[in-house]
C-alpha cells in the first residue's frame, strides 16, 4: 500500500524539528514612502479647488489606513495636485478606480465634518453647467470657509432661541395675509401636505402692525412647510429684508427652528448658524444670495423675494442668478418654489407662460382698497410762481401732496442717485464734465467742495471744458443728499431723514418727518407713509438698458407699497408711459405680459438663450473663431465696451441661440475657454450667461 508524499507546506505531517526550521509568511508591506490603504473603500473621488477650467472633473486618490474613518464624504480634504497642496471635498469612497496609473494619496483630511451634502454637489454641478462655469467656483459660493473653534462646538448655541424657561411667543394658525388671495391658503394646504406647489406671486401693498405683509406671508408659508415634515429656505435681496423676514419667522415658529444667514454676522457666526442648517438642527433658513446653497434637509419650499433685484445676481464666476439656483434646486428635490414682489419679471411670466408656475394674485377689488392714489406730474407750469416749490424743485402737485401728508405723518422722497451731486456738466455748452487724466466723471461731494472724479479720485480745481473752454459746472443729476437739504429749506420745521449708500434705515416712526431715500433703501414707516413722491423720472427711465422699463416700475411699486392704503402718491414722469400706466392701475401683470411678448418678437432674454464675452479684441475675436456654437446661434459684435476704470480697451461680442439650444450653448462656451486654460492662453475671457445688462 502507498502513502502519498506529504505536502511540504502541511506542517501537521512534518517531523517537530522541520516545523521549527520552517519560515513563517510574513504579509507584504507597502513600499516605502507609500502608505497602507484603506481595507474597505481604499479610492476617494476629490473635487479638487482649482480655478482651471480644463481640469473641471474629478480626481480619485487613495486613502491611507490612518484617515480611513475621517475621510467620509462631503469631508474637507488636502492633496497633491500638480505638485502643490490644494484644498478639495471628498465626494464618495470606491472600491476601485478606473485610473490606469497609480493613485496619490490624501495628504490630510482636514476635518472630518460632512460639510458638502450630496444634494449641494448636485445642484453646484447643475448651477455650473448652466452658467459655463466650473464647480469649484459654485462650491466656493456654496460652503462657507471652515471655522474649527465652532466646527470643534458640541452643540452649537441658538441665535434665535430664548431663555429655557422663557414663554414661547405666541403662534398664529390661520392664514394670515394669504386669505386675501383666492388660492392663497391652497398654497398654504399643499405645501402642509408635504407636496411641491410652484408659484409666482404679486403681493398687495400696505403694511401691518408687524410691518410689510409680504414678510407675514412668507413666514406663514415656511410655517405650513415645517408642518408637512420638510424645511423651508428664503432668500432676499438685502440684509433690511432679512431683518423683516426673520422678525415674521419668529413669530409663527418655535424658537430655534430657523437660522439668518447674512454676510454681516462674521465668519464665525455665520459658520456656527450654517452648521446648525446642516446638523439638522434648524429647519428653515432666511438669508441673502448666499443662502441659496445653505444645506437644508429635506427641503420643501424655496422662496425668493423681488426676483428682479440685481442685488440677486452673483458678482463672482460663473455669475448665477439666486432665481434659477432656487428653479433648479426646486426641480432636483422636487420641492416648492414660490418666486414672489410687488412687480413681476419677463422670467417669471415666462414660467407662468410655461406651464411651470402658476399664478398667485389678489382680486381687483381687494387691489384697489390696498394700493395707493396714484397721480403723475410733468413739469408744472406753477413751478415758476411757487418760491417754495421752485427751491424743492418740485411741481406745485407733488408739493401739495407733500404738504399734505406731512399733516398726518412720515412722507417719503424717493430720489433714483445717491451722493450730493454725481453728474456734472459745462454751465455753457453742456458738455458732460470729464476728468483731464482719466476721462472719468466729475461729481460734487458737498456744496463748498472741489469737483472730483469718480474714477480715480483726483480733484479737478482747475477743469476746463474741452469742448468750449468753460471753467463752470452746472448739476447735470441731482443726488439724495442735496435733494435732502433743498428740502430741508423748503420744509424748515420738519425733520428730513436720508437712507442711502452713506446709512440704510431699516424703521421711521409714526411722526412727521421728511424721509429721502435711494431705491431700495426706503425704510419702513410705522403704519405706513401719508405720502410720497417719486423724483426725477426721467433718470430711471431714460437709461439705455433692456430692462429699464421692468426695473423703472419694480422701483416705484416697491416704494408705493409702503404706503398707507389710499394715500397720495406722485410720479414725476410722463402718463402716457407705460410703466407709469402700470403704477397707476396697479397692474405688474399685464406691463410683464406685454414686456416679455416684445421680448419674444426682437429675440432677447428671456424668450431666448444669450452669453456675452467680454475681454479685449483680440481675445474676443479669437474665441469666437474657436468655439463650435451650436445650430441656429448668431453673433452680435463684438462691439466697444466701457472698461470699469476707461483705461483698457475692450469688446464684448452676444450669442444668441433659441431657449432649448441654451445647454449647447454653455457646453460650448465652457469647452472654448477650457482649451484656452489648457493652453495657457494669457487673456482671459468673460463669459457670462443670460446677463441682467444685456444692453
């Protein structure tokens, strides 16, 4: 009988001694220099911070054993990228990667909280691919810069939340402000249900004792939001606004359940109020434009407020605009978007027109009980027997209405230039006013002061009219400053109060006083205004911009809507106007219905997809002998354009494609300028999508 030959690695048949005498296995261990990876998940895909278009994707690394549990996604992450340590986001773990090479390792995960969730990442990949821009210019925008004392914070404090035992405030269940619109409350009734209504609504004019009821209503709507199980994000357009906003929310919602988010709370706060968001420990959050991205769970209502508000466009690449952030972010998590103002824009009647958005208004009725009276006034054959009025220079009807209300309490003077007097011309010839080293402006800060410019702040005390060689200026627009004090001179025993550039007011009082302001700086009055006028007319509506109509009327009604209901309101412009045939029927919706018809038939936004590229000559010109537009675009220019400071010279071409070519378009456009970073190309080329001044 045979026995098979024991195996030489079956120690258990081996004599004892061969046992010992046998080498153990020992495992292999990395290379050195490399580091051990991760037994489970060993490759992190990173977004990695770079301002280079061409490299917009992103970058698989490995990760060492010793960061396995900090490196989760959405984690903050250093590593080595074209031979620097670079900032990035972790934004998932793999088993593998289809990198062929071999992998470079986190260098450090720099804290191990989830700040980028992956609905933020989708929406930021979305916000890019609409505006041509890259994703890390969105996420900068979208995650505020990591502060690790509060990060550190176990449980960040309440900036909202009172006393422990303190009395909660009381709560309002009802309707509030939405039972004065047909489907107001079943708005309210969807949105308590957990479902996604989608609405452009015209808010009534007139305030309450909280005051304006655009804020009452919006906070009702967050509160409907939060009982249905989801969160809720408003966003405005300016810190006032927030201030309004966020007394409203107070009053219908628990303490602590929503954050303000404002860019003048400090990096510190406004971290620990964003990590609240995130933590899941506030439901709902109020802000301005940067709060489009704040990370609210499980959202269900996004509301943005005077959409037509350039304080709403971003300043910073790929230059969004708060409106489609909140569209877009609305459609992915299928939530609700009420897009509301006291006027409307062509782009939110083109969602209406859509079949996207329905329409929230009041009856006619209810409109003509709230709105203000309405009055226009031209120039005013009076003005030159009236002392008083000529030293106002106001026409005899705005200063009765003045006079007036005075009577009764606050009046309100909106002036459309900020600064004493910021246009300057020849007294003879009426030349326009123009520095002699920069070509720049001419403006007055004060009434015994030098003319300066505004470009390069030079003082011109000895100017001299190229033109005509005058060496007098006359005021070509008056500002809010000296129209304060003619008005002071006219009104000598009231109050004259500015809100401006220099110092926004947030409230006046209930008592007599003269009140000029800039627009988008009228404070609000304490039960509202007695009456108001409407300067200078002529200076918002003779602009040469696309929008100028849209923005003329958005300006007035946001200050008629101050007003008590009732109350005397004059315009200085021209009747037969149609923004002011709008203001005096109180009728955005039919003004915005016709702007985007016109609109439609010239081709310009929003009934069509526009980019204009914006640089000097030769980078303009060869760009576009570069970029592959897609079928049925046209190029318009490229054109001169005013350089920030005049001393560049610079060009700015328009592309023109139909709305449903609008994603070629800006596949296009972020394909040129990326093989121009790739090769390095010295000049840079603004590209900007859908721009607020296309003219």
């Amino acid at each position: 009988m045979t026995h098979a030959s024991p195996s030489p690695d079956d120690g258990a048949l081996l004599p004892l001694d061969a046992v010992r005498e046998r080498p153990v296995p020992v495992p292999a261990r990395p290379a050195k220099g490399v580091p051990e990876p991760a037994a489970v998940l060993p490759v992190a895909r990173v977004a990695v911070d770079t301002p280079l278009p061409h490299l917009d994707r992103p970058f698989d690394y490995l990760v060492p054993a010793t960061v396995d549990a900090d490196a989760v996604p959405g984690a903050r992450v250093r590593v080595r990228f074209a031979g620097k340590l670079v900032d990035g986001f972790l934004l998932e773990r793999l088993e593998a990667s289809e990198h062929e090479g071999k992998l470079a390792r986190l260098e450090k995960v720099v804290s191990p909280e989830p700040v980028l969730t992956p609905e933020i990442v989708a929406l930021a990949r979305a916000v890019a691919d609409r505006y041509a821009g890259t994703l890390a210019d969105v996420l900068r925008l979208a995650v505020p810069p990591r502060h690790a004392k509060v990060e550190a914070e176990a449980v960040p404090p309440s900036p909202d939340a009172g006393p422990p035992d303190g009395p909660e405030p009381a709560r309002e269940a009802g309707p509030g402000p939405w039972a004065d619109y047909p489907d107001g409350e079943s708005f309210l009734a969807a949105l308590a249900e957990g479902l996604s209504p989608r609405a452009v609504w015209t808010a009534l004019p007139g305030t309450g004792e909280g005051g304006p009821q655009w804020a009452a209503a919006v906070a009702v709507a967050v509160r409907e939001t939060l009982r249905g199980g989801r969160g809720a994000l408003v966003v405005l357009p300016d810190g006032k606004d927030v201030t309004l906003a966020d007394a409203a929310l107070s009053a219908v919602l628990e303490p602590g359940a929503h954050v303000a988010l404002t860019a003048d709370l400090g990096p510190a706060e406004r971290y620990r109020r964003w990590l609240r968001v995130l933590r899941g420990q506030a439901r709902a959050v109020v802000g301005t434009r940067g709060a489009a991205f704040a990370p609210v769970r499980d959202l269900g209502l996004a509301v943005v407020w005077d959409d037509g508000d350039d304080l709403h466009a971003e300043r910073l690449a790929p230059y969004p605009h708060t409106r489609e952030i909140l569209a877009l972010r609305a459609y992915q998590s299928r939530a609700g978007l009420l897009i509301g103002g006291y006027a409307r824009t062509a782009e939110a009647t083109q969602l209406v027109a859509t079949g996207w958005a329905g329409t929230i208004a009041a009856a006619r009725e209810t409109v003509r009980t709230r709105a203000p009276r309405v009055r226009p006034a031209g120039e005013d054959s009076e003005l030159a027997r009236d002392e008083a009025a000529r030293a106002a220079r106001l026409p005899s009807l705005a200063w009765r209405a003045l006079r007036t209300g005075l009577t009764a309490g606050p009046v309100l003077v909106q002036v459309p230039r900020r600064g004493y007097l910021p246009a300057l011309a020849c007294q003879n010839c009426r030349a326009p006013a123009r520095c002699g080293h920069c070509s720049g402006p001419l403006a007055l800060r004060g009434g015994h002061a030098a003319p300066y410019c505004r470009w390069c702040g030079r003082i011109a005390g000895q100017w001299r009219c190229a033109a005509c060689g005058g060496v007098r200026v006359r005021a070509q627009v008056i500002g809010a400053r000296r129209t304060a004090e003619e008005l002071g001179r006219a009104f000598p025993s009231v109050q004259v109060r500015t809100s401006g550039k220099d110092g926004v007011l947030a409230t006046v009082g209930a008592a007599r006083a003269l009140v000029v302001a800039t627009p988008g700086a009228e404070p609000v009055a304490e039960g509202g205004y007695a009456a108001a006028v409407l300067l200078d007319g002529w200076a918002l509506l003779g602009r040469p911009d696309l929008r100028v109509a849209e923005e003329t009327l958005r300006r007035w009604m946001n200050a008629a809507a101050l007003l008590r209901p009732q109350a005397e309101l004059v315009v200085l412009a021209d009747s037969s106007v149609l923004a002011v045939q709008a203001l005096l029927r109180w009728d955005p919706v039919t003004h915005a219905e016709r702007e985007l018809a016109d609109r439609t038939e010239l081709g310009f936004p929003p009934a069509v997809r526009m980019a204009t590229l914006t640089g000097s000559p030769a980078a303009v010109r060869e760009m576009l002998g570069e970029v592959v537009l897609p079928e049925g675009a046209q190029v318009l220019g490229p054109v001169p354009v005013d350089s920030p400071r005049g001393d560049q010279v610079r060009e700015r071409a328009m592309l023109r494609v139909p709305r449903g070519a609008g994603s070629a378009l800006a596949a296009a456009l972020k394909g040129a300028v990326g093989v121009r970073s790739a090769r390095k190309a010295p000049e840079v080329v603004r590209v900007c999508i859908d721009p607020l001044d296309v003219i």
